[in-house]
C-alpha cells in the first residue's frame, strides 16, 4: 500500500484505507501559496479549459481561482479559465457560501476582503468575527429575541445548541462548486477525456438526467479543528479495466473533508452502460500530523446534492462543548454604563456569546 508519508489516517480507518489505496493511488495533490503565483501563460495565448475556447473568442482579464476564495485561497490562481466561464461558476459560489453557512465566520476564513459576517435568513441571529487586542479573536454570537430558539443550553451535557437558518441554495449548484474544483485540479493531460463533464458543469443540460453523481462523502471535524488552507488531492485508479471511476478528488477546507467521484471521464462511460452500479470506494480521512481530537468526534455523512430546487428553509446547529461553571453563573454588562455584574444562569437571559478562538501555532488551528 503505497502513500505519501506526510499522511496519516486514524487506525479506526484502517480497513477502508486498504480497501481504497489498493484500488487508487494519489496522482496530484495542489496546494495553497503564501504568495501570488508567477510563471502564468500569457493572457493572448490561453485557452479555457471548461469552454474550450481562447483568445480572443474569449477573454481572460479575470483572476480566475483554482479553488474557490471563500475557502481561504488567495493565490492560487489559474490560465485556463475565460471570463464567462468564471462568472457563471461565481454564481455557483454563491450557492456554497450560503450551503456552508456560519461555518465560515467560525472558522475566521477571509474571502476576498475581510472574514464574512454572517446574518440568518431569518433575521433572528448574526456572527461577527472580531480581533480584540487583549483578548484575541472572539466570535459574537447574537441573537436578535431572547426569546427565540436560537440557543438551547444542555446543562445536563455541558453543550451550548446553537440554530440558525441558512441562505437559500440549491443543492445542485453546491455540488457544481466542488466538481469546478475537482476539475481545475486534474492534470491538463487528461482535459480531454472529461469534455462531458466540462459541458455538464457549465449548462443544466443534464441536471434532470444525470442525478446518480452528484454525491458526495463527508467528515466533519469539530470546529476546534481547521485546515488553514484549502488543499485537493487527486487519485488515478490503479487498473483503468476496473469498474471504478477513473479519479476521485478529495477537498480539504474549513473543518471539512469532501470527497466527489469526478463523473463522465471517457472511458469510464463503457462502465455507466455495462454495469449496473459502478463501484465507489472512499478515501480514508487524511492528516498531517497525528489528529488531537477522539476519532469518534468525526462526523461521517453521505451528502446527496443532485437536487435542482432551491432550498429555503434548511436549519442547522453548532454545537459547542461549555465548562460546567458557565452553566452557574453569567455575566451580564448593562449597555448605558457598562458595568458587568454577575448572576445565576438563566439561558432566557442570555442574547449573545463570545466565543474565543486559540490558535495552536501548527498547520491546524
């Protein structure tokens, strides 16, 4: 079983790890810089990877990303994305940004500018992340009426609920987001082996038609844990006679692992008509050093997105672990003179929290 030795796998992944690196062996692995990258093609002599087209049928003024900004990339740019092209997957982004939803206002992950506020579609919650100078970097929690069931508190378990609603999004398009990534980050020898998939991410031409694909395996860590910066690796099947897919792509960002089969590869259409199901195995999650929480807090889900109607009404909830002292007392600052008293808890009372983020100097935070 060959693999990277800056990897690690949690032993409780052991025989899913053998079962997907004797079928699959990691061919590309694309990572975030800390600066802007050099050595692009000339803008006159690109050709868009998605359309297929180049200059000057096409124009490439944009910075294009190969992984998407508001998952913390700032320099990892590409040549080979048109500016059409780069506007309609933009729009796909959106549809991620609002899927994701708090988490990235939690995680202190910067898109273009600043780290996002983040206000409920609601309007009965909001989340500023704030760097204060004696304290640090504090998440403001706010809901809007006490009253409300933003908050529950689980004294029993020592666990702070947090829900909020999320911005509408279809789910198909979040998908879309991820397989634009997954995309830009194949090797370009293989380009033209997925024209389908190109066509099939740029139109709705076959949203109704091809739902099987857009499925996507999930781990979720706690939101103690976070990737800095996003990172994709690409593994390439072993035995192209096999009947798996061709590639899988796996996305490291936030505190989430995503892992998508990459759909419509040539020769793997031969599979799609002779087979009945083609054989999906999952990578084991991966980790640069030895993982400091209990296996057991990650959370593994098979998330499906094949859906084309938007989603306006989807709840969600973070759950963060509180010492039990909280639960005895609160502090409570009067707005007119500032003034900050101390009480028995009553989670009727309690309209915000702040949360404080500690970085632990590594490639985690």
């Amino acid at each position: 079983m060959k693999l990277n030795p800056q990897y690690r796998y949690p032993e409780k992944f052991n025989d899913q790890a053998i079962e997907f690196f004797n079928s699959y062996d990691l061919e590309n692995e694309v990572a975030c810089p800390d600066a802007k990258i050099t050595g692009l093609t000339d803008k006159k002599l690109r050709v868009c990877r998605f359309c297929g087209l180049k200059y000057p049928n096409v124009v490439f003024t944009k910075d294009a990303h190969i992984i998407s900004e508001l998952l913390g990339n700032r320099f990892l740019a590409s040549d080979f994305e048109c500016d059409e092209c780069n506007y309609k997957f933009g729009k796909y982004e959106n549809d991620l940004a609002h899927y994701l939803g708090i988490t990235r206002t939690m995680q202190s992950i910067k898109g273009k500018n600043n780290v996002p506020k983040f206000k409920s579609s609601d309007n009965t919650l909001k989340i500023e992340n704030i760097q204060k100078q004696d304290e640090g970097n504090i998440s403001e929690i706010r809901r809007f009426d006490r009253f409300n069931q933003n908050f529950e508190f689980d004294k029993e378990n020592n666990h702070t609920i947090v829900r909020y609603k999320k911005p509408p999004y279809t789910p198909l398009k979040v998908y879309k987001s991820l397989l634009k990534i997954a995309l830009s980050c194949v090797e370009q020898k293989y380009v033209h082996n997925y024209k389908s998939a190109f066509e099939y991410l740029r139109t709705n031409k076959y949203d109704d038609s091809y739902k099987g694909f857009a499925i996507v395996c999930s781990y979720q860590m706690p939101l103690t844990f976070c990737f800095e910066k996003p990172v994709v690796l690409i593994f390439k099947k072993k035995n192209s006679n096999s009947t798996l897919f061709t590639h899988i792509a796996v996305i490291y960002t936030l505190n989430f692992i995503y892992q998508l089969v990459i759909p419509f590869y040539k020769s793997d259409f031969h599979f799609y008509k002779n087979h009945r199901n083609v054989v999906t195995f999952w990578c084991p999650p991966l980790f640069g050093r030895e993982y400091k929480h209990p296996v057991e807090t990650i959370k593994i889900s098979t998330l499906d997105f094949s859906s084309t109607t938007k989603l306006t009404d989807t709840i969600d909830a973070l759950i963060f672990p509180m010492a039990k002292e909280n639960y005895e007392k609160s502090r409570f600052k009067d707005k007119v003179t500032g003034e900050i008293t101390e009480e028995d808890f009553d989670g009727n009372k309690i309209v915000g929290l702040d949360l404080l983020r500690i970085d632990d100097n590594t490639t985690n935070k």
